[in-house]
C-alpha cells in the first residue's frame, strides 16, 4: 500500500512538473509584439496651390472660377470619425472629432494619443462635419465655440464657417459661407455630411501625415459659384447647402507623408 502511494505521490508530482512547464512555455515563447506608430495630422490649407494661413488674410489675393476677387477673414471647420480602413474592411479609430481653426492657427496639428499598427492600409477618411446622431450629441467645447447651428433649421453644429468679402464693380462686400444641416421645408431636415476619402497609405513607423485642404475648390467643382448670387442668407438656403456638399468633396487630398 505504501509502494501504491508512493508511485501516484511520484505520478502526481510529474504531471504537476508538466503543466508548470507547459505553462511557462506557452506564456514566453513564440509570440511576437505588434509594431506600432506615433502619427501626427498636419492641416494644410491652399487656394489653387498658394498657401493659405492667418497671415494673409484681410489681403484679396484670391480669384474663384467665377472671376470673383475675395479675401478671407475667417475659415474653420469640423472633421469627425477619422479613421484607417485595413484591406479586410476593418477599421481603426483615430480619432472622434476635431475643430480646425484656420483662424486663430488652432488645431492644425493634432497627434492622437494611442499608437496604431503599423502596415498598409487601403484608405484614410474622416467625415467632414457630423453625421446625422453624432449632431444630436451636446459639445460644451463646441458650444464655447459658438458652433451651434439654429434649431429651425435642423440645430447640431455648424460644419464650416468661411468669411472674407469679394469685389464687385469696385465695392467690398462681405460674404459668409455657412455650412450644416440642409433643411428643404419647415420641419424637415436632411445630414449635409460627406465622407472625404483621401486614399491608401502604407505607415512604416512614426509619421507626419499632411492632409490638405484646396480652397478653391468650394467655388469650381463641380458647381460653379457666383458670389453674387450666393453670398449671404446660406444656412437657411437649401440649395445653397447641397452645392457645398457637393463642392466640398474634392477639396481634401492627401499631402506629404514624412517616416
């Protein structure tokens, strides 16, 4: 009896030895860590390839499609849902939203705070303004920031906000090119967002990924603008803000991509 125990203390003691062993080799061995990177978002902004910023605006130095000479006194807008599309159709989150302020030289650089895997990727996009139920969410930080679109007319936030003045016959007028929730008839209202798909990217490590915004672009594709036609009373103005949509989905591309 004594023999009998002692064989299946023996027995024991064995299968216990294997487990810890297969336990520790299961927990070090073989696997190999995920490469990731840091990304920073450059927001470059240009009028038909001459650089735009804070520092010449006020100076009419832009002529759109339509012939019309203009200035800008004020540009800022709003991006959400920035995200990296794997080939599979996955995506990756970088981040829910962001306010760039052209004019006050605000959130024209932003650095996500999680790294993301490193390879290649069929598309980087962002929705420019909010879709339809992240508008109904309530934004302190966008309500500081008098970003608020007016209830009757759909409410959320704004989308863009372009100010300046054009010339006309020698006279400066000032324009405001608005743009949010499009409302066809009272009570009705429609999401005025867009996707900007800005291509395929491979990310090899840290990188500084520049997305450019062509300004010329909300005035020629593909509706041409007449400023005199279309310079104030936009958000309310229907029309108005399905020409925006459809103009603003050429004014993205993807710029330089520095590894």
């Amino acid at each position: 009896m004594k023999t009998q125990n002692k064989f299946i203390m023996t027995l024991l003691i064995c299968a216990s030895t294997l487990i810890i062993s297969c336990s520790k080799d299961s927990s070090t061995g073989g696997g190999t860590a995920t490469a990731t990177s840091n990304l920073t978002f450059n927001f470059t902004h240009n009028f038909d390839g001459v650089n735009v910023s804070a520092t010449n605006f006020n100076q009419f130095d832009f002529i759109n499609l339509n012939g019309d000479t203009l200035n800008l006194t004020k540009l800022r807008y709003l991006i959400s849902d920035i995200r990296l599309f794997k080939a599979n159709g996955d995506s990756i989150l970088i981040d829910d939203y962001l306010l760039v302020d052209v004019t006050n030289s605000t959130g024209l650089t932003f650095s996500p705070t999680d790294a993301i895997p490193t390879g290649s990727y069929t598309d980087i996009s962002f929705t420019f303004g909010f879709d339809s139920l992240d508008n109904l969410v309530n934004y302190p930080d966008l309500n500081s920031a008098n970003w608020n679109w007016p209830p009757n007319i759909g409410g959320g936030y704004h989308f863009m906000q372009m100010e300046g003045k054009y010339k006309d016959l020698g006279n400066e007028i000032g324009y405001a090119y608005h743009m949010g929730t499009a409302s066809p008839s009272s009570g009705v209202f429609e999401a005025n967002h867009f996707r900007a798909d800005l291509g395929a990217i491979n990310i090899t490590g840290d990188a500084t990924i520049e997305i450019k915004m062509d300004i010329a672009e909300w005035y020629k594709n593909p509706n041409t603008w007449d400023l005199n036609d279309m310079h104030n009373m936009l958000m309310p103005n229907y029309n108005a803000q399905i020409k925006m949509n459809q103009n603003g989905r050429s004014v993205f591309s993807l710029g330089t991509v520095t590894q």
